[in-house]
C-alpha cells in the first residue's frame, strides 16, 4: 500500500501528525499483514517521502 496526500502550502515537510499517523497506520497494516511501502507528501513542485527520509 502506499498512502499521499498534499500540503497546499507549498511545504512537503510532515507535521507530527503527519509522522504519528503513518506509523500508526504502519501497524495497523502490518497486523492486517499488508505493507505499508511509502507514504508521500505532494506540494507544489516537490515532494516528501517517509520511505527515502527512512521513517518507513
């Protein structure tokens, strides 16, 4: 599974909401025995990746 959503303020940096629901998110899926592979965040002109910023 890989999960996004965007910032409209132009800022791709996760908030700690951001970062307490993917792992939450992580395992709750993992107890379902899915794989949480990436969640992104899109914002004008760049993006963020919790998988590449090793938060996955």
């Amino acid at each position: 599974m890989i999960i996004l959503h965007n910032h409209p303020s132009g800022d791709p940096t996760p908030s700690k909401a951001d970062i307490q629901m993917t792992k939450q998110l992580d395992e709750i899926s993992k107890s379902l025995g899915v794989v949480l592979h990436d969640h992104l965040i899109i914002a004008r002109g760049s993006e963020y990746s919790f998988k590449s910023e090793g938060l996955l």
